[in-house]
C-alpha cells in the first residue's frame, strides 16, 4: 500500500510492505519540493493487522495536520 500526500511544497509518501522475512514494514517519507529539508522513518512488525491499524492512524494524522491527497489529472 502505498499513499502520498501534499500540503503546499511538502510532500509526504506513507507506504506499508511486506519485506523478505514476512515482516511488516511502514515506511515514512517528508520533503520539500524546492529545499532540501527532508526526513524518513520506518517502523517495524510482526503482524499485518498491527501495521494496518498504525497506517491508518498516520493517515488520520496527517489528514488532521493540514495534508491532503493529490489530485491527478486524466489522461
């Protein structure tokens, strides 16, 4: 799963996989469209149902912190 996310020239990409070990990982990615200001994070577990839980709660945090999903034009 993967979801990106935009608030002015921020972006912001959450993404939860399943890496090679069957663990479940949540990887969180924030930058600048035109700086250089950036950061990652991951988070690590066991089961799926735990990541999905924690996926949506960062969603509703950035949703609540003024983000919003981009909006794509038609081909």
């Amino acid at each position: 799963m993967r979801q990106e996310f935009v608030r002015g020239k921020r972006r912001y990409i959450l993404s939860l996989d399943v890496d090679l070990f069957e663990a479940c990982v949540i990887n969180r990615h924030w930058y600048g469209e035109t700086s250089r200001r950036h950061g990652r994070r991951q988070e690590l577990f066991t089961d799926l149902e735990l990541a999905k839980i924690r996926f949506t709660a960062v969603q509703a945090y950035l949703l609540k912190r003024g983000y919003q999903l981009p909006r794509h034009l038609p081909l």
